[in-house]
C-alpha cells in the first residue's frame, strides 16, 4: 500500500484557525451518597487540552478506550459544558455564547458518531431524520425544498435518494452511517467531528466510509476532528495527528512526524503495535509492550502521567509535568522530558 | 450536487453505490416503522391477542350496549323469586332480592370497566408526565420525584383505599376511580422513568442536542416514541389488575354502594349464600376472571409487539 506522504512543510501553515482549543478542562465527580451527595473525587477525562484547527484540515485525535477522546468530542459540540478552558470558533467564543448565537454557531460544527445503529432514531424515516437539521433551524431551509434537498444529500453520500422514506433498520451499518454523514453535511457545516464514525463498520466498509468522508473535506473544504482508537485509520485520513493519554495530549505534530518519528514513548509503543504488512520486517522491529494497565484517571500519578508505564522513567517524570512543546531537534510537541526519536521502532518505509 | 471525485490508488477502491441494499427489492410499499404499525404488524400474527381482543370486545360491548345481551330490567325485581337456581327464563337464575341475575351480571360490566378505563388512563398520563420528566432531567428532579413515588409506593393501596373511601359517605365510580390512581401510579411512573433513562443517553439523543433541539423537541420527536411501549402495554394489564381491585374494595364494603350494580357488589351480597346457592357467587367471578384475563393477555402481547428487542 502506498500512501502518499505529505510534503514536510505544513501545507495548512498559512490556513486561518477555524477551531482554537486552550486549556480544556472536564472532570466529572465522584459522589457519595443517595439524597445528600458529597464530591468524593474526579475523574479527570479532560485536563488541560490544547491545540487548533485550520480550514481544510483533518486533525486525528488517538487513544486507548477511557483517554477522554469521546470526552473531548462532548465538550467540543457543547453537549458538555467543560469547567476550564475555551473553544473559539473563528475567533468567536463558542462556550459563551447563548441563544440564537450558539443555534447560528451549531450549524458550524457538526458530529457524526460511533454507532451508526444507536445515532438514528429507530421510529424515523431517513427523510425525516435527515430533514430535522432544517426543522431545528428554519433559517437555513434549503431554497429547492427540504425533500430535494435531503434527497441530494442522499445522493451526496452514495446512497439512493428513492430510499427516503425507508426506516433505519432496513439499512445496513455502512449505509446508516452515511445517513449519520448525510445529518452532518445538511447545514453546510465548517468543522466536523467524527467520534469514532468506523470503529463500528466493518473493514471493508470502513474504507467506503473514509474515502466518502475524504470525498466531502476536499468538495465542501472541511475541517475534521477525527478521533479514533486505530492508528492505521488515522493515519489514513490525517493531517496532523493529537495522541491522547488519560486526558491529555501527549504528542501532537504532522501525519508524517507522529507515524515516522514518534518522540513520545507512549506513542512509540502505540506505532510498535501496529501489525506490519510485510512479513519480512516484522523481526526488524523493536516491538514495546507495555506492562499494566492506564492508570486510574481519578487519581492519576503525579508529574508525567506515563511515567508508571513508561521504561524511560527517571525522577523528573514524578516531580514535574512534562509540558507539550517542541523539544531540541524534534519538531512536533512532545509531552515527555526524555523526548527522542526511535529509529528502530518505525521500519524504514511503510 | 456535482459527482464526487474518487481517486484511484485507495486503500480499497470500492464504489459506494454498490453496496448491497439493505433490503432486497420485496418490499414495493414501504413498511412502515412507526410506533403503532410495528406493533400492528407483529399482533396479528399473535394468537393470544386474537383471543384477548374477542374477549375485549365482547366485555365493551356489554359496558356501552347491555340492552344488546339482555331484554330483562336488571332493577326489576320480586322478591317472590328470590334466590332461584338457573332456568330457561333466567339464565343465572335470580339473587336474593329477586332479580334476573344474567341482566344484573350483565349490566354490571360497565362500572367495572369503566373504573378500569378511568384508572388507567388516569396512571398513564402522571406516569408519562412524570417518568418523562424524571428521565430526562435527571439528578435533582429526579431525586425528587422517584423519592416522592417511593413514598407513595410504600402505602399499601389497600389500606391507604380503606382509609380513604371510608371516610366518603358516598361512593361512586369517580370517588373509587380517584382513589385507585392517587395509591396506584407509581408502579407505571417507575417503568416509564426507567424505560425514558434506557433511551435518554442514546447517540440519537445526542445528535439532536447537538443540532441545538430543546428538551420539549426532543422529549416528543426523540423519546416519547421510543419509551412509550413498555408502558402501554403495562397499561392495558394495569386495567385488568384495577377491574380486580375494584371488585376487591367493593367486596370490602368501600367500593361502589347500592343501587349501583357493580360485579365486586355482587361479589359482596353472593358472599353469605356461599353454601347455599353459589352460582350468585360463581357468575360474576367467572365474568370479572375473564375480563382481568384479558386485559393481561392483552397487554403482553402488545408490551412483546412493542419491545424493540423483539424485532426481527
């Protein structure tokens, strides 16, 4: 497989920011308690996330299962309100703004989900459940009609405009979450986030699904969040790619910085688990396998957080926070003080 | 739209469109997937609800036309004939003030269905209104209101029926009516709260939030038609189970009073001739057994059409 591996230079250097993240926040309470409840703790799903979006581009966010991914996804469609930390959408602050301008803002950022069985509602047909962004914002109503027009996104997203009125059971997983990307596109929405939009899928239709997504970012020039927990995925459909490790961003650089020379030790050990195609390469390679488990995130260990998996842990990992920035010679943000590249750990082309 | 432009050298190059339909081309008229035409499709073919819903009808039929089963007067009565065995003149024979008993038996469906009916519906919309609200909302609304039903569900309805018609010097069926649904709401407020929390996180859900729905919007459009079902059809058993009750107060001596015709009076007055004559007992029993049996087969098999984990 040959995928064609972006220039070195960022070619979204000179794109305006549609989406600035700084400093997310989002911890949810631990209580104790039936009638009077008491804050025992927090879980930390988001603690302290930072990082921007330009116009055009795919920003892949990956993790393991409970890293605060889909946490982040929440927080940045305001599904929840975040204790710290501000979104701006093209300058405008987005986790401030009430009534008519959050609806106008709303229609600017749009989320497709996981499961493509459980984000359509069972008791709508497609025309309907496509037509509801039109119904919640009359504003926008298309001048052609709200049926043509759902019927051209229909159309828009490979699927048969005849269908309209069929319900969602009688599709199949690839074709519900295209009429998940169908709801998303109705607005003519800037930003997208995709919160996991193939884990559900199968392999084959996965790639349907990207190369559809893929289709409609160069199309409508779309901007992506897309977060995923498959590093192949990503890779796939990637600008820049956020590796997450319990709520915080532990590397953050381009496709071609994270996949060929991941500095962080997490995401090493992420890429060194990757199966390779080749047979021929996999004893090349030094393969990481981390002992235990992620930590607890209500009660995360001090300094890096990391550091209690991490094989090149010293004392400093315990005492300071790593910040994510760029280290020495490494040009993407590394949240590690030992960050390095790994020559062994990537094989020499992929 | 123009034709999206598809790129060669893919991971897999497939072309979307032809992916396999998800039906194949059988259906010519679309099926319908609406909350009521799902459950209509699947009742048919159930036995059961044929049986019931015969049974039903026949039981309406008698509470809204009794003139249609019967010529007799059921408040005709001659004490000369008290206490006769069942004949060809009557049926039933007569009771103890000597009156036809197969038109009193008769007759007496109304009341009863008719506190079955009031009570029912009565429950049903506090315990939407409720459930919905407590669902939804969560956290401190709902604290409240499940508390509030716990509290309520810990009187027993028997007792807390026995207080409360005692009191009343005049009993009839609105009195009896509003005293079952204040002691009996809360079992179907609990269903509809669990069933509205069971839907209330659903990505659906989230999707509409998302695209700034408010919560009235997404309460009717979102998870009304997707929590309703367990309820109705807890709502169709729950008016058998209330025709019983209703027999059961008026047995006490706090239900329905005389002159009302009712079959728990019947039940009542039959009581004393037990020995003696007991097909004054067995009538209305058989006739408050089936209609009970009824409405609870009635209300499986619409709370098994309605479950959507039973779909094909």
């Amino acid at each position: 497989m040959s995928l064609s591996v972006p220039a070195a230079a960022d070619p979204f250097a000179d794109k305006p920011s549609v989406l600035e993240v700084e400093g997310l926040v989002k911890h949810f309470p631990i209580t104790q308690g039936i009638v009077f409840q008491r804050k025992v703790g927090a879980v930390k799903a988001v603690d302290g996330v930072s990082f921007n979006l330009r116009e055009g581009e795919t920003l892949g966010i990956v993790g393991e299962s409970g890293c605060g991914k889909s946490t982040l996804a929440k927080l940045l469609m305001r599904l929840e309100e975040p204790d710290a930390g501000t979104v701006k959408f093209r300058g405008e602050d987005f986790l401030s703004v009430k009534g008519d301008e959050l609806r106008r803002l709303r229609r600017k950022i749009q989320i497709i989900f996981q499961d493509p069985y459980t984000s359509l509602n069972p008791r709508m047909s497609v025309g309907d459940i496509i037509a509801e962004p039109f119904k919640l914002h009359p504003e926008e109503k298309p001048k052609q009609g709200i049926r043509n027009r759902v019927k051209e996104l229909l159309d828009l997203v490979g699927l048969n405009p005849e269908h309209i009125n069929r319900y969602p059971h009688q599709f199949s997983g690839g074709q519900r979450q295209r009429i998940g990307i169908a709801r998303g596109l109705a607005l003519n929405p800037d930003v997208i986030i995709c919160d996991e939009p193939v884990s559900a899928l199968d392999v084959s239709v996965q790639a349907q699904v990207m190369n559809l997504l893929d289709d409609l970012q160069k199309e409508f020039g779309l901007s992506y969040i897309f977060i995923a927990h498959d590093l192949s995925v990503v890779r796939h459909i990637s600008d820049r790619v956020g590796v997450m490790y319990l709520g915080k961003l532990a590397e953050l650089g381009t496709q071609e910085e994270i996949y060929t020379g991941p500095s962080h030790p997490y995401t090493q050990a992420l890429l060194s688990a990757v199966p390779l195609p080749d047979p021929t390469l996999r004893g090349a390679r030094e393969q990481i396998v981390l002992q235990g488990d992620p930590p607890n995130p209500a009660n995360p260990p001090s300094g890096c957080r990391f550091r209690t998996r991490c094989w090149k842990a010293t004392e400093i990992c315990a005492t300071q926070e790593p910040e994510l920035i760029s280290r020495g010679q490494i040009t993407q943000l590394s949240a590690c003080h030992h960050a390095q590249q790994n020559e062994k750990i990537i094989p020499a082309h992929s | 739209m123009s034709e999206i432009h598809r790129p060669e050298a893919r991971v897999e190059p497939i072309d979307s469109t032809i992916e396999p339909a998800g039906e194949p081309a059988k259906n010519k008229k679309v099926e319908e997937a609406s909350l009521l035409a799902d459950a209509w499709r699947s009742l048919r073919r159930n036995p059961w609800f044929i049986i019931s819903a015969v049974l039903l009808v026949l039981f309406l039929s008698m509470a809204i036309f009794p003139q249609l089963f019967t010529n007799n007067d059921p408040r005709e009565c001659l004490l000369g004939r008290s206490r006769q065995s069942p004949s060809a003149e009557h049926w039933f024979g007569t009771d103890v003030q000597g009156c036809d008993y197969y038109s009193r038996v008769i007759y007496g469906a109304r009341n009863s269905i008719a506190v079955g009916f009031i009570v029912a519906i009565g429950t049903f919309i506090i315990a939407v209104l409720l459930g919905l609200v407590a669902g939804y909302f969560g956290s401190w609304v709902d604290a409240v209101i499940s508390r509030f039903t716990d509290m309520v569900f810990a009187v027993p309805y028997i007792l807390g029926a026995l207080v409360f018609l005692n009191v009343l010097e005049s009993r009839g069926v609105r009195e009896v009516a509003f005293v079952l649904i204040i002691f009996m709401w809360p079992t179907m407020t609990r269903l509809m709260r669990g069933s509205v929390i069971s839907v209330v996180n659903s990505e659906f859900v989230l999707a509409a939030r998302a695209l700034g729905a408010g919560p009235i919007t997404i309460m009717r459009r979102h998870i009304l038609p997707n929590s309703l079902g367990p309820v109705i059809g807890y709502a169709t058993v729950f008016t058998g189970i209330i025709i019983g009750a209703e027999a059961t107060l008026t047995f006490l001596g706090v239900g329905l009073q005389l002159p009302a015709i009712s079959w728990g009076l019947q039940l009542s007055d039959a009581q004393p001739f037990l020995q003696t004559v007991p097909h004054l007992l067995l009538f209305p029993v058989i006739f408050v057994g089936l209609t009970v049996f009824a409405f609870m087969t009635m209300g499986d098999a619409i709370r098994d059409a309605l479950d959507p984990k039973s779909k094909k």
